[in-house]
C-alpha cells in the first residue's frame, strides 16, 4: 500500500517539475532558439537515420494548402490541455513566428483533411495528413526501471482504459 502512495506523489512531482521547466523554458526569447537550429542540423550524426525517422513521422511528399483552421506559431496560445502546448512549443520556437501550423490535440481518430499535427494516426487508409509528434508526454513517456525480468512476470493482462466500442467488449467477455 505505501508502494501506491509512493507511486502517486512520484508522479505529482514529476508532473510539478514539468511544468515548472516549462514555464521557465517561455520566459527565454524565442530568437535563442533559431540562432541555435543550423548549429543544431549541422551537428546531426546520423542523417540518414534522422531521414527515415521524419518520413516516418510527416509522409507528407506533396505541396499542400493550409487548413483554414490553421494558425501561426505566433497566435498558438495554451489552452485547456496545456501538455500538448508545451510539448509542442518545445519544437515551434525554432521557427519564424509568422509560420502557420494545424493541429488537433487528443485522440483523433480520423485522418484530417489537410497536413495536421497529431499524437498519433490511425494505421489503416490512406493517413498521410496526420503528421505525428511526440505530445502529451509527460503521459505517455514514462518509463520506469523494473527490476523483475520479463521472463518472471505472471501471464496476465490487466485492461486500463474504455470498453465503450463492440470490439473491446467483444474482448474483454472473451478473455475476463
């Protein structure tokens, strides 16, 4: 029972500090952060790599025409879910404020239209418009150092999420 409590204000600080580094991370002038991008393509080990991991991400390979949706970096404000902004601010401030981007902020689980910034993508059709970036982290990026092995683990699932959709129904009276 003390692991659980343990757990949970790990993870409250977690989220503190956060936020804490990312409120001091705005209050630098957004100039710092372009001087600082040629040093920062040119110092690229692995080019290569670092190709076929953005084309994973953006399979964008066509010209393209905003969504009307779209805004600058300059007029992308916080709003409710304030994860999202920071993750991706981290990445906007290296470019010209008057740039535009579009983007949708949670589960989205249609293609957009248009080129759209996204968490993540539906894996089947044609999804080339959801360009995928790592948001929502301080979520989905926890990684904890689990001392038992793989191999000594008990074979068993435990289902953390929604059961609104007849396929995870259908799954879960199967194996409950």
């Amino acid at each position: 029972m003390i692991k659980k409590y343990l757990r949970i204000d790990f993870n409250k600080n977690t989220k503190l500090k956060y936020y804490l580094i990312n409120i001091a991370k705005l209050s630098l002038p957004d100039a710092l952060y372009r001087v600082r991008l040629n040093s920062k393509l040119n110092n690229i080990d692995d080019s290569k790599y670092v190709d076929q991991r953005v084309n994973y991400y953006n399979k964008c390979n066509e010209s393209f025409n905003m969504s009307g949706d779209a805004v600058t970096i300059k007029e992308f404000k916080k709003e409710k879910k304030k994860t999202y902004f920071f993750d991706l601010m981290e990445y906007l401030r290296y470019f010209k404020q008057t740039f535009k981007i579009y983007y949708l902020f949670g589960d989205i689980i249609t293609v957009p239209d248009s080129p759209c910034i996204l968490k993540s993508r539906p894996i089947t059709g044609d999804n080339q418009n959801a360009v995928i970036m790592k948001l929502n982290k301080i979520r989905h990026f926890i990684f904890v150092d689990d001392k038992v092995s793989f191999k000594s683990k008990n074979d068993m699932l435990v289902w953390r999420g929604k059961a609104y959709k007849d396929h995870r129904i259908t799954f879960l009276k199967q194996f409950h």
